[in-house]
C-alpha cells in the first residue's frame, strides 16, 4: 500500500483522580460511568495503543502501521519506529501532578525518554492556570522544605489561561496544568 487513506481510532481513556466527564459530553461519546481524564485519540504506546476502526486496516494497531507502512504514513524522513506524538484530550477536574520530563540531551546523558508538550486550550473555567517552572531562583534547602511540605506551586510561575491559548512546555520545564483546564 502506497498511499493510505484516512485513519480514525478508538480512544483510549484514562481514569487519573483528578479528571471528569467532560471529554465524554464535548464530544457525545457514548460510554459507562466513571472518571475520563484523558483520552489518548492517537497513541503509538505500550500503555495506551491506537486502534483503526475503518477501512481496510480496521483492527490493526498504529504501531502496526508504523512498522509496515512507514514511508505512506511519514515521506522518507521517519527513522524512529514508532509513532512521534501522542495527541489526548485532558480534562483536569482538579490541579494535575507537577511534572517534569528530560530534554533530549538528558534523555540521552541520564535514560528515559525526552518529552516536549505542547497544550491548546479548548477551554478553561473562569480561575484556570498552568504553571510553568519557578517563578525565582530558590536556594536548594528552600526547594527541599517546600518539598518536604508539598507546597512546589507557590514556587511556580501561575499564568492564567483561556480558550484558544497555546502553551509550549519544552523538556526540562517544570510544569502543571490547573483545575479547570480542558485541553
């Protein structure tokens, strides 16, 4: 197959604490009670993989295309063997963990995998924020007692967002993303 025509996948939900429902009403989806924080509409992961649910790949996982259609799905510049983005849905019912992934160069030095995120803001509640790295430069015992008290957001940067706001986090930033946000 040289050419492939449009794929559509099965979502992969996700059932984090701080998620709701809203992924589920936004988009009339039709599926049992519960907590639907994320859906991961395209996936190439262990942990949550893309299914085709037409044509004539119907059935068959992302990660099997990849594998056996790469240049249909890429041009000639893919050599990675998998998939390079996960595109969710996130609808965060209360404040998301803080998070923070390597960089290329400390994926590479230290292990893991780098991450690079970027959010568009469906829409947001009236108090919605991100936050985003620290707000100053803190000496380390200052950082290790706010750790110790669990208290990192006071360190961090809060920027209000609202519907159609682009946010780039590149590896490496500190990062979270507040009650309220639907992105």
């Amino acid at each position: 197959m040289n050419t492939l025509y449009p794929l559509f996948f099965k979502p992969v939900y996700k059932d984090y604490l701080w998620g709701g429902r809203r992924i589920l009403t936004e988009f009339n989806r039709n599926e049992p009670e519960g907590i639907y924080a994320e859906s991961w509409e395209v996936s190439d992961r262990l942990d949550g993989m893309s299914l085709i649910t037409n044509g004539p790949l119907k059935g068959k996982t992302l990660h099997d295309i990849v594998q056996s259609h790469p240049k249909a799905l890429f041009g000639e510049a893919h050599h990675s063997g998998r998939f390079p983005l996960l595109l969710k849905l996130i609808d965060a019912h209360d404040n998301l963990s803080i998070q923070v992934h390597p960089d290329d160069k400390r994926a590479k030095t230290y292990g893991g995998e780098a991450k690079t995120e970027a959010w568009y803001v469906l829409d947001a509640t009236e108090d919605a924020v991100i936050y985003a790295g620290f707000n100053a430069h803190y000496p380390q015992e200052i950082v290790n007692r706010n750790l110790a008290t669990r208290d990192i957001l006071s360190m961090m940067h809060t920027i209000p967002v609202e519907k159609g706001d682009m946010i780039f986090i590149p590896g490496g930033r500190l990062h979270a993303i507040g009650k309220g946000c639907f992105v």
